[in-house]
C-alpha cells in the first residue's frame, strides 16, 4: 500500500512539539485528503483542485484549533503528510480521514502557515469560528477574511528557521 497525501490541521505550538519531538499528534488522528467523497463532490475538477479543496478544510480546522490554544501565534498551520493506514470518514465531512498516531516527522511533506499580515484577520476569525459555524453572517465574513489569506509552502528542514522567526 503506498502512502497517501492528508492535510493535518496544525497550530505553530504543534508544529513546535513536531520540531522538539519528532513526531505530530493530530487531535484524534484527524486530517483531510482527497477521499471519494471530494472526488463524487467535485466531479469537474483536477487532482490539484481536489487537493486545495483539503487543504482549506484543513486551514478552516487549523481555525478551530487556534480557538483553543491561546500560546499560539495566530497563523493558520497546515501540514502536510504522506501516511498509511488512511481510512475515510464521510460521516463526518467529505474531505475527513483518520491517520495513525503519532505521524512520524519524516511522513511530512510541507507545512503551510499563514504569513504576518494575516494576523489579525487569523485572530478574529478564530475568535469567531463557533458563532459562524452557527450561522452569524457577520462571523463569516471575519472567518472568509481569513481564508482571503494565501497560506505560504516551506519544505520540513525549513520549519525550525520559521519558528525562530516567530
């Protein structure tokens, strides 16, 4: 079985365990691929446009954690990993799987971040993530002002610079 590529939701505190310990422990093993869901979803579009479709997924949990970790500087974090098992879970979302944990350090791909001039749209959108997942417009716009921001791409040995740069 090859390895599958899964976007997983990450903070800049995870993604410093990730450095220290060599290792991601995801909340319950929770990312987000390609999955037949996406592919039945979007029929019309590419392998490239499924994987953008992921990893927003991805960046708009990458939100949800921030909520909950105040240590955090206010970029949304993506990693990327090539792991197996994978198992799809469409019950809860079409992009949603499962991967085993901990995702060894050298299943990762990429991370993605947000740069500094997201902040504070990062922030705000993360402060308002609950009330627009409830349907409050006003915290959706704040929430689609955040995913405004392009997420910028660093290679895995890239990482530990980008944190001392934090």
């Amino acid at each position: 079985m090859s390895a599958r590529r899964v976007y997983l939701p990450a903070t800049t505190t995870m993604l410093t365990a990730l450095v220290a310990d060599g290792e991601l422990r995801p909340p319950s093993g929770t990312g987000f691929a390609v999955t037949a869901a996406v592919r039945e979803e979007y029929t019309a579009d590419d392998d490239d446009q499924l994987a953008e479709v992921a990893m927003a997924e991805a960046a708009l949990a990458s939100l949800r954690l921030l909520s909950a970790d105040p240590d955090a500087a206010a970029r949304r974090v993506v990693i990327s990993v090539d792991v197996e098992p994978v198992t799809e879970r469409p019950d809860l979302d079409a992009a949603v799987v499962r991967v085993p944990v901990p995702v060894p350090g050298t299943a990762v791909a990429a991370v993605h971040i947000d740069l500094a001039e997201a902040e504070a749209d990062v922030r705000r959108a993360a402060e308002l993530i609950d009330a627009a997942d409830l349907g409050d417009q006003d915290a959706e716009l704040a929430v689609g002002d955040a995913e405004d921001h392009p997420l910028a791409w660093y290679a895995p040995q890239e990482v530990p610079f980008l944190l001392e740069l934090l």
